[in-house]
C-alpha cells in the first residue's frame, strides 16, 4: 500500500548507509555509520519477545503509527541463525499479517545479516502489503532496543528500513495469530511447526481419509503430526491463502476460511477450518471442504518415530 511506503519528515543523524548493499551477504568496506553505539545481535536473542516502537527509511521517519500500525515481534534460533516471526496489524487497511523470516549471521558481528522470507500471511489475502524477498540487513542492539534494518524494502519504495522495538514479556497468542501461524507453517510445509501449535492432547478432523463417517479424527499431537508428515510429502509445493477469519459459534472457536492449490489439483480447493483455541494453543481444528474431495494420490507413510520426534521439538 503506497500510504505505508512514503517516507518523509526531518532528515535522521543515524541513518543507514546504503553502500555495498547490491548482494545478499556483501559486507562493505567500513563499517556502517548506523552501527556505531550498537552491538551485534546473537542467539540470545531466541524465546524473547518485542514490541514495534518507531521506524525510518534512509530519507526519514516512515509514519506507520498514524496507520494503526502494530507488530508484535518473537524471535527464536537454531543452529543457523535467529527466526523472526512479525505479528502485524494496520487498522487503516483492516488487514493483519504474520511475517516469517530467518535472520543468518555475516561472518563477523559487523558483516551484514541475510533476512529470507519463509512465509508472508495477510487476512484478508492480498490486502497490499507487499512481500520483501530475501535481502541483506541487520540486527543490532542499541541500549535496551532492537534495532533490524533490511536493505532495498518494499516498505521505504526501495530504501533502507529501520524498525525499533522495546522488548517485553512473552504473550499467549491470540486465536488470529494462532490460525496465521497455522497458515504459514503448512506453506513451508513445516509438519513440526504446524504440529507445536496445537495441545499435547490436541486433535484434527480431516476429510481426506477413507471411513464409514466421512471424515477421520486424529487424537494428540504425535497423530497430528503424522498426518501433516504425510500430507505434505505427497507434493512438491503447496499453498493455502487465508481469505479471512471470523468468531465461531462457541467460546475459543473461530472459522478460518481459505484457498488451497497444489500440482495435483486443476483448480483451487475451497473450504474453511474451525478450530478450537484456549490458553495459546489449538485444541482441536476440523477441515471442511465446500466441494467434494479431490481425487488425488495417497501420501507415502512415515516413520514413526521420527514423528514423536519432530513432535517434542520447537517448531
């Protein structure tokens, strides 16, 4: 949305330098002016949580606040780097996003950062938020803020971003981050990440395997991550795009409603989810299909045990 992506106002005294910045890993020739006072980020940072304060493109401050603009920022880490998972909400658009990116480190604390974009969640779908592809930036510490740059943003029409966040306690999510989440864990076909949203004694109900009733009941998170294990190894690609999101007829249930497609199908697949959340976690979630079950190939089975394993794990 161009409103989100003007910058404009009083020039700033730290402003990213743009230099060296044409490739993903480039690490200029100086250190940048924007990292003076500040120290490099590092795998502390996993399990803490942040909230959006301010941000600035290379010409200014980029006004998101007169928007409505909220982002809630938690960060985790493994072996590669950091994963930073954005909360987005901008009220003047009526639009939230979930904004999954992994952060690996340069070679050396001053040597640029590559942000991948993993998974890019907007309810409603396409609202105008654009998507930022992979791109150079960096992760800073500045007193007790977090500082992340990313080079060539979509945000600043092409400029150098800044966002800061003050940290603060962890939070439960809500039942539209849970279903973001979701959403975004089943594009990457990640089974382990879609799995750990759900209760140890959580459940699914799905369409797609044969029974008497119509649809089969997977009970506890170890069933539920089989049958994701399954599901996505049996393509290549997939993608579900959320068209929105709305409150369901009990306490904790929302219906999730969504486009899927993958290289089986002929045409997109439409249906909804209802789940069922408490105390951050999904309980139970009921595929529902608006049309009659694709007739696709049956996905391989999977072992065992490497599903109670990828089960216990952080997803």
């Amino acid at each position: 949305m161009t409103c989100l992506m003007a910058c404009g106002g009083a020039t700033q005294t730290t402003l990213p330098d743009e230099s060296g910045d044409l490739s993903v890993g480039a690490a200029p020739t100086a250190a940048p002016r924007h990292l003076t006072g500040t120290t490099a980020a590092g795998p502390e940072l996993g399990g803490t949580q942040w909230q959006w304060l301010e941000s600035h493109c290379t010409e200014g401050p980029l006004d998101l606040a007169s928007q409505g603009f909220r982002d809630t920022l938690r960060i985790g880490s493994d072996a590669q780097g950091l994963i930073l998972t954005h909360d987005m909400r901008i009220e003047a658009a009526e639009c939230s996003l979930t904004l999954v990116q992994r952060a690996l480190p340069g070679a050396t604390p001053d040597s640029s950062w590559t942000l991948e974009s993993a998974a890019h969640i907007d309810v409603p779908a396409d609202c105008g938020i654009q998507r930022d592809p992979d791109r150079p930036g960096d992760l800073r510490i500045r007193g007790s803020f977090l500082e992340v740059y990313v080079q060539r943003s979509n945000w600043c029409g092409g400029l150098e971003l800044k966002m800061v966040f003050a940290q603060e306690n962890p939070t439960l999510l809500s039942g539209d981050e849970l279903i973001r989440r979701y959403a975004a864990g089943f594009n990457q076909r990640d089974a382990g990440g879609v799995a750990n949203l759900f209760a140890v004694s959580g459940s699914l109900v799905e369409p797609f395997t044969e029974s008497a009733t119509g649809t089969t009941r997977h009970e506890g998170r170890t069933s539920v991550l089989r049958w994701y294990l399954d599901a996505f190894s049996g393509t290549p690609w997939l993608a579900m795009q959320l068209q929105g999101i709305e409150p369901g007829a009990g306490p904790g249930q929302f219906i999730a409603n969504w486009n899927y497609m993958d290289p089986r199908l002929e045409e997109a697949m439409v249906g909804e989810n209802l789940f069922t959340v408490a105390a951050g976690e999904i309980f139970e979630t009921e595929i529902r299909l608006s049309g009659p079950t694709p007739d696709t190939e049956a996905a391989p089975e999977s072992d065992s045990a490497d599903a109670e394993g990828s089960a216990d794990s952080e997803g």
